[in-house]
C-alpha cells in the first residue's frame, strides 16, 4: 500500500484545479492510500471502486453515514442494511419508476422545465447553471412532493450546505455547524406539513410516503423528513451539476452537439457519458466490515473506504480512451446505465444504488431536448471556458450561452 507522499493530496488546491492527473497517479502508482487528513483509504482503480459497491461477500457498509449524513438529514435509508433496508426501499422505490414516474412525474417534469426556459427563451442569452440548473431539479421534486415552489430559495440553500458538509473532506467548522443548523430548519419546515399531509392525503409524493406500507411497516415523519432532506440534497445537486455538465461538454465538442441535436434519441448516450466523464459526485465513503484485501493492499476492519467515481470512470483498464468524450463509444452500454446494471459508477452500484437514477434520466431527457429547442444555435459566450469546480461534487459554476431567439 503507498502512502499519500507520492501523489497529489485531494485536499490541495491543484487537486481541485483539475482531479484528473492526480487519479492517474492513483491508479497507476497508488491504487490504495492512506489519507491522513479524511483518515480514510483511498481507493482508484476501476476494478476496486467496482467491488466495494457490488459488495457480493457482505465486506463493505454504510455504517460511515452514521457521521457524514445522519448529523444534516437523520437516519436515511442510506445507512440501513439487510432486510431493514429493503422494506424501506420498497416503500419509496415506485414512486421512481414505472406507472408512477410515466403518468404522474413526466408532466411535472415537463412543465417545470417550459416555466424555466420560457423566462429566458426570447433574450437570446442565459446561464444555463444560474437560470437553469440549479432550478429545475430542486423544482422538479419540491413539485412532486407537493411543497411550495415559492419556498426555492430555502431549498436551494439547504442543499447547497447540506453537500458542503457532505463535501467538507478538510472538516471546517463553520461548514459542519451550517450543516448541522439545516438539519434543524428543515425538521421544523417539514414535519408540520407531513402531520398536516397525513391528515389530508393528496397524489403528491409526499401523500404516498405518508400511506406507503410494506409488511406491516410504514415510514415515521422522522423517516419522512429524512428521505425528502436526502432526496432535495441527492436529486438537486448532482441532476443540477449533470445538465451543466453535459451542455459544457457537448459545446466543447460542437460535432456530437450538432449529432445530438439531430437525433435525440442519442440524449441518453450523452447523459450516461458525461456520468463516466465528468460525474456529479467524484466520490463516495464506505466501511469496511472485515480485512479485505484490494488490488493496491489490504484494508483493515472498520476503516472508512474513499471511492473515487471519477478516478475508476477514467481506468484504461476499463475503457478505451477514457479521457476522451465520446457519446458513440461501444464500451459503456446505455441501455443498462441508469439501473444497477450500470458500468460506469457515478450511481453507485449494487443494494444502495441510486433510487433516483431514473428520474435523473427523465429530467435530463426532457431538460436537454427543451433546451436544443428553445436554443437552435446554442453556443458559449464568447470567451467562456467551462471551467469544472469541486472536489466531492463538482461541475460548471457558470455556463453563459448565447443562442438565436425562436419563437416559443
């Protein structure tokens, strides 16, 4: 195993600049660390990162949410295990596929998405994170859930503090005591509304949390609130930093833009690309429950395991080419990237695989084919590099564009 001596640390300022060396290092030289400062191993290479999700010999938990959640969301489905966690999974599971996301969630996702664009359409001009992005998400689920839209500033920044935490490898104080004050707030918005939701059923998402029972078992408000925190905090900012993303992507590569925009059925392969790529979440904490035994050492029992998603979606061992964006690569298969089947790993993989990964889908589908028609010439504004910003999360901060106006 080496030591973190010889590659660059990922709490250093060149690290954040740009992640993507330092992962090569990684894989190449350091597939398992010790990291001092988040007092976590390290782990980079495809195979590896691949393992601990899938987990098939019951190796690696979520216990380590215990501390990097529970303080900002409550106890979350995330931490639970076994049969624990399958019953809660099944209670929220079918809002997110099938006859409920076709027939209830598609026309919420639909309308948001016009609202936005229709606000900026006829200007010529927008930033696609500021104006868009960062809305539509956050929108999209607090319309779902059946919350107030009005309410959007709250949300935005509760889960913009809640991912600082989450994010908070250096452990800031001021961050982690921001964290911990949005856990407060929200309890004291939402739990009002979920007693007063179970009082008058509706058919939001909130109503079915409220009624949903799987054997016998139904959710507690507390369990509630925890899951509509985790869902504001995991559906805003990672849908947010993905249609950043992509668009950031595809206009530095004018070619499968322009290929994009005449066939929409390659939407999917864009999105399941830039989830290789540029992944929203760079990296995710698990623990390990016995010694286990990794391509670059050994890990003892009940260590916290660092995962890094964007390190293992780029291993040469894996895919050909992988610092190259490529929507028409034959080694990252579409049809299976947005369910636990998955390759690439930005939706974790295995028992805790993201429960949203399809209404991702839907929202960056719907997203991105309003805006290729809202925007016909799209094109960054001049002098405009997209620069990526983050280390736990990271995407766009800006995206200024500049397009033709048509007529809506």
């Amino acid at each position: 195993m080496s030591t973190a001596q010889q590659v660059p640390d990922i709490l250093s300022p060149e690290f954040a600049a740009d992640p993507y060396p330092a992962y090569r290092v990684m894989r190449e030289s350091a597939p398992l660390i010790w990291h001092e400062a988040t007092r976590s191993y390290i782990v980079s290479r495809y195979e590896d990162v691949e393992r601990v999700f899938k987990d098939k010999a019951g190796q690696f938990t979520t216990e380590n949410y215990d501390w990097q959640i529970e303080p900002v969301h409550g106890k979350t489905i995330l931490q639970l295990s076994g049969r624990e966690h399958a019953v809660r999974r099944a209670l929220v599971a079918p809002a997110f596929r099938g006859t409920d996301l076709q027939e209830k969630f598609l026309p919420v996702i639909e309308r948001n998405s016009r609202e936005l664009i229709d606000a900026f359409r006829h200007t010529g001009s927008a930033d696609l994170v500021t104006d868009y992005a960062t809305r539509f998400p956050v929108n999209v689920i607090a319309d779902m859930l059946g919350l107030d839209k009005a309410d959007h500033a709250r949300f935005h920044r509760w889960y913009t503090a809640v991912i600082a935490f989450l994010g908070n490898l250096s452990g800031d104080p001021e961050v982690t005591a921001a964290g911990e004050r949005t856990r407060v707030e929200f309890a004291e918005y939402m739990l009002p509304i979920i007693r007063e939701r179970r009082e008058n059923l509706g058919d939001d998402l909130l109503s079915t949390l409220c009624a949903a029972e799987v054997d016998g078992v139904r959710m507690s408000d507390e369990d509630i609130k925890a899951f509509c925190s985790l869902l504001l905090a995991a559906g805003g900012e990672t849908t947010d930093k993905a249609i950043a993303s992509i668009f950031a992507n595809l206009l530095r590569h004018p070619e499968q833009l322009a290929a994009v925009r005449a066939d929409r059925s390659l939407i999917p392969r864009a999105f399941a690309e830039t989830l290789r790529y540029t992944p929203p979440v760079h990296m995710i904490m698990r623990q390990s429950a016995t010694e286990v035994t990794l391509s670059g050492g050994t890990i003892p029992a009940g260590a916290t395991v660092t995962c890094l998603i964007g390190a293992a979606n780029r291993d040469p061992e894996r895919y050909r080419g992988p610092d190259r964006f490529d929507i028409h690569r034959d080694d990252l298969t579409t049809t299976t990237a947005f369910s636990a089947a998955a390759d690439h790993l930005a939706f974790a993989l295995g028992r805790h695989f993201c429960v949203g990964a399809l209404l991702a889908k839907a929202e960056v589908e719907i997203g991105v084919d309003q805006l290729l028609d809202a925007m016909p010439d799209l094109r960054l504004a001049d002098g405009f590099d997209p620069a990526e910003q983050g280390v736990f999360t990271r995407g766009p901060q800006a995206l200024p564009v500049r397009f033709t106006p048509v007529a809506a």
